[in-house]
C-alpha cells in the first residue's frame, strides 16, 4: 500500500514528500511547489476553466480537468499533462499554440494555458468545438477565432503514457487521512471503520471545500480506483452503471431512447467537469438540482448500496429523502445504478431552463416518460428538479394525463396540477412563481413534443 502521493507529471515521474496534505488542490501545489504557473486559478470553483489540465490515460485518451477541484490524493497513480508539457526540448511551441497565435486567438492571454490544453485535449476525443471550449471562459470575449482556430486543429499522435495498475493507498498529513481503495471489498471495510468520513467520487463537489472554502476536511475515502464502481454492464433491458463512472465515460452509451438523457448530461458543468464528475455523486450529494435527478426518476432507475453488511436495491426516489439527505446508511456506498432503457413506444423528454446553456446550474429542470396508445396517455412519469427541497415525481400531474387524450386540455389540467406537487423557493435563479409558470410552459411544450416531433422547440414552447 503506497504512503506518499506518485503520479507523472508532463510525462516525468514525481513522488510528494511524506506528509503532503491530500486534500491541497492539484492547482495549488502546480503553481506553489512544481512552480508550474502556466495553471492559472480564475474563479477557483470550476467555472472559468483558466486551470485546465489533462489526465492522460493508459488507452490514449485525454482527460481536461480543472485543477482547482482536483485533490492531489486523487491523483495518485495518473499522468498530468500542463501547458508547460506541450513545449518539446528544443522544439519550440506546440502545434495547438501556433494554430491558436496564427488565427490571432490570443487576447489579454490570461484565459489562453487553459483554452489550449482544451484543445489539446479536443485534437484527441473530438467532437463539437463549442462543446469542448464551453468550459472555458474567455474574458476577452474572443470566441469566434478560438473556435475557428479548434476547427483546424490535428491530433499530434502523441503516444499514450505506461501507467501502473490501481493499487490501495492512505496519505496521511496533519489532522488528516485520505484512503484510496482499490477494490469493493477493501473500500467497504473502510466504510464500516470511518462511517463519518466523506465520499470522494469526481470531487467536482467536494472538491470546492478545499479550493473555495479553504478546508482541510480529517477524513476522506476516494472511489476512483475502486474497479467495480468504474464499470458498466449493458443488457437489452438496460444499463448498470458503476457509481463512480465519469461521464464522459457514460455519455457514449447513452443512446437510442437514452439519448435525450445523454443530451441533458451534456449540459451538465463542461468537459472539464465531466472528466470527473459521477452519477453517484450527482445522487449522493441529493442536491434539488441536481442534472442527472428527475431523468433518473422518470426513467425508474434504481440504486444498488453495498456494506459489509451486504447489498440492498431501492428505487432512486426512496433514496432521495430530503434537502441533500437519502437514504443512505452511515456504512452504506452507492454501488452502482440501474438505468433502464425506454420500453417500445415510450418517449423520454428531458428539459432544463438556466440562464446560460452551458457550464450553468438549473432554475428548473424537468424529464417525462410517456407512453401513447390508440390516442391516450397509456402511462406517464413526470420528475422535477429546483422545485421544492428535493428532485421529486410530479403525482398530481401525473394523475391529471393518466388516460387523458393527447390533446392540450390534457396538458393543461396536468399544469393546473402541477401547483399540488412542488413548493418552489424565491433565489437569485428565479422566484418561486417563475419557477412554477416555467415548469407549467415545460408541460405544456410536452405535448407539442409528442404531438408534433417535426416542431422546433421555440415553436413547441409557444
């Protein structure tokens, strides 16, 4: 079991000296004691992207993060690639720095490190530039020739790092210890020991108590060498999904009438967010608005929770049971979800309003299962998320459009209804009647969506 935090850094082995907090953010020590300044720190909560980094993997994929969520004990065992890294001996600039310096999308430059290892990391996974640039914030406002710039950009063929299997580790400092296990069965024995310590999946959550909060939590069990938890199984009936899979790892099987969910989870934080962040997490923080929370409702996922003790299933919404409370008992993990597919003639619908697209938190979010048969409502499941204390079904709407015709005075009553079911707050994101109002409108676009699918949607939310 290793005792002092190894990892490889722009392609050179580093190991920390014994004692190393485990909990500084990897964007603290990169500009503190690697003296690594190109990692700048912005908004030091994920948002801006100025401290993007690249996990490379074993499989040649590349990985942007932000380091300022990053711990450094979940670093351990991983290679960090810096901007600092791109620039060969003796070669000069990288190819992504020159494309970006030719197509003049440098401005101030303070943004531009993280932008480029974006980039570095986009020649590899591809995709949509606007996608993999919507993490990164550029205060300049100089977007059309970054993107322009992305569009032609090529892979450099770097080859893929030699990376060590997972192995068990605990880094202590002062007044803290930090486990890593790297097996299900180990990761459970320290649940039952340490039942008060904290969870640590992606840490795009708990990784704010150390970059904005400056807090040194005691005790801390991360999941992401744990092999069980990163799996996902597939059957015809659906997907079983380990709790700490990423989901930029997710997001590609998430298909066919999964797909409006995959479409949600892409406008959930950014790449660099995605990285790392997890459907367990998204439930075991039980935030009311929380992306992932009311597709897992409507849909019917269920959860799977381990112990020494052994395994027991829930449905997701027995295991929300408040404001960020579940279910959960104090030696319990989430193991992993189960997500079924659509049935044959169900539609799923995912919706969520914010005030930004991209790289933004809900005021309201919605998803909705339907089924439609010989011209009626046959089953529905309506969920909501930032409209009460917790993700929750919509039961009184749900009741309204049971049975109804598909016709807007169905959609209508199940509107009506739908001020039974919730009990929004006033905040900075919306007052409590713009939320009800906007979740009402999402009803009614319903309709209009299974009606007339040919529709755009700023046409169906009239």
């Amino acid at each position: 079991m290793s005792d002092r935090i190894g990892f490889l850094l722009n392609g050179a082995p580093v190991r920390l000296p014994a004692g190393t907090s485990p909990t500084m953010t990897l964007l603290d020590w990169l500009r503190g004691q690697a003296s690594l300044t190109g990692t700048k720190e912005g908004c030091a909560e994920g948002d801006c992207g100025a401290c993007t980094v690249v996990l490379e993997a074993a499989d040649g994929s590349r990985a942007p993060i932000n380091a300022c969520l990053a711990m450094l004990g979940q670093m351990h065992g991983r290679a960090i690639r810096t901007v600092e890294g791109l620039r060969q001996p003796g070669l000069g600039p990288h190819p992504v720095q020159h494309r970006l310096a030719e197509a003049d999308a440098t401005q101030c430059g303070f943004c531009t490190p993280g932008i480029v290892m974006a980039a570095w990391a986009h020649t590899r996974e591809g995709g949509d530039p606007h996608e993999a640039l919507a993490g990164n914030l550029c205060r300049c406002t100089g977007y059309r020739p970054i993107l322009d710039a992305l569009t032609g950009m090529a892979d450099d063929g770097a080859p893929p790092p030699v990376l060590p299997p997972p192995e068990a580790a605990c880094f202590t400092a002062e007044g803290q210890v930090f486990h890593r296990p790297a097996s299900l069965a180990e990761l459970l024995r320290l649940r039952a020991a340490h039942p008060a310590a904290l969870l640590l999946a992606g840490g795009t959550d708990l990784g704010l108590l150390a970059s904005e909060h400056r807090q040194r939590p005691p005790a801390i069990i991360a999941l992401d060498a744990v092999p069980e938890l990163q799996a996902c199984a597939e059957d015809a009936a659906g997907l079983t999904i380990g709790a700490a899979l990423p989901y930029a790892r997710l997001l590609p099987l998430l298909t066919g009438g999964l797909a409006p969910f995959a479409a949600l989870l892409r406008r959930l934080g950014s790449r660099q967010i995605r990285s790392l962040g997890t459907l367990g997490g998204n439930l075991g923080t039980a935030s009311p608005i929380g992306d992932a929370l009311p597709a897992l409702l409507a849909l019917g996922a269920r959860l799977h929770l381990a112990s020494v003790r052994g395994e027991r299933e829930m449905p997701v919404e027995d295991f929300l049971a408040g404001y960020r409370r579940t279910a959960l008992a104090p030696e319990e993990v989430i193991r992993a979800i189960r997500l079924p597919r659509p049935a044959a003639g169900e539609v799923l619908a995912c919706e969520k309003l914010s005030k930004r697209h991209d790289q933004d938190i809900a005021a309201v979010s919605g998803a909705f299962l339907l089924r439609v048969e010989d011209g009626r409502i046959a089953s529905v499941r309506l969920a909501f998320g930032g409209m009460g204390p917790m993700a929750a079904r919509a039961r009184a709407a749900e009741a309204a459009l049971t049975g109804a015709s598909l016709a807007p005075a169905a959609f209508e009553a199940a509107a009506a209804a739908l001020a039974q079911d919730v009990a929004p707050l006033s905040d900075a994101r919306g007052s409590a009647g713009y939320r009800l109002a906007a979740a009402q409108g999402l009803l009614r676009r319903l309709y209009w969506r299974l009606a007339r699918p040919d529709l755009p949607l700023e046409v169906q939310a009239l």
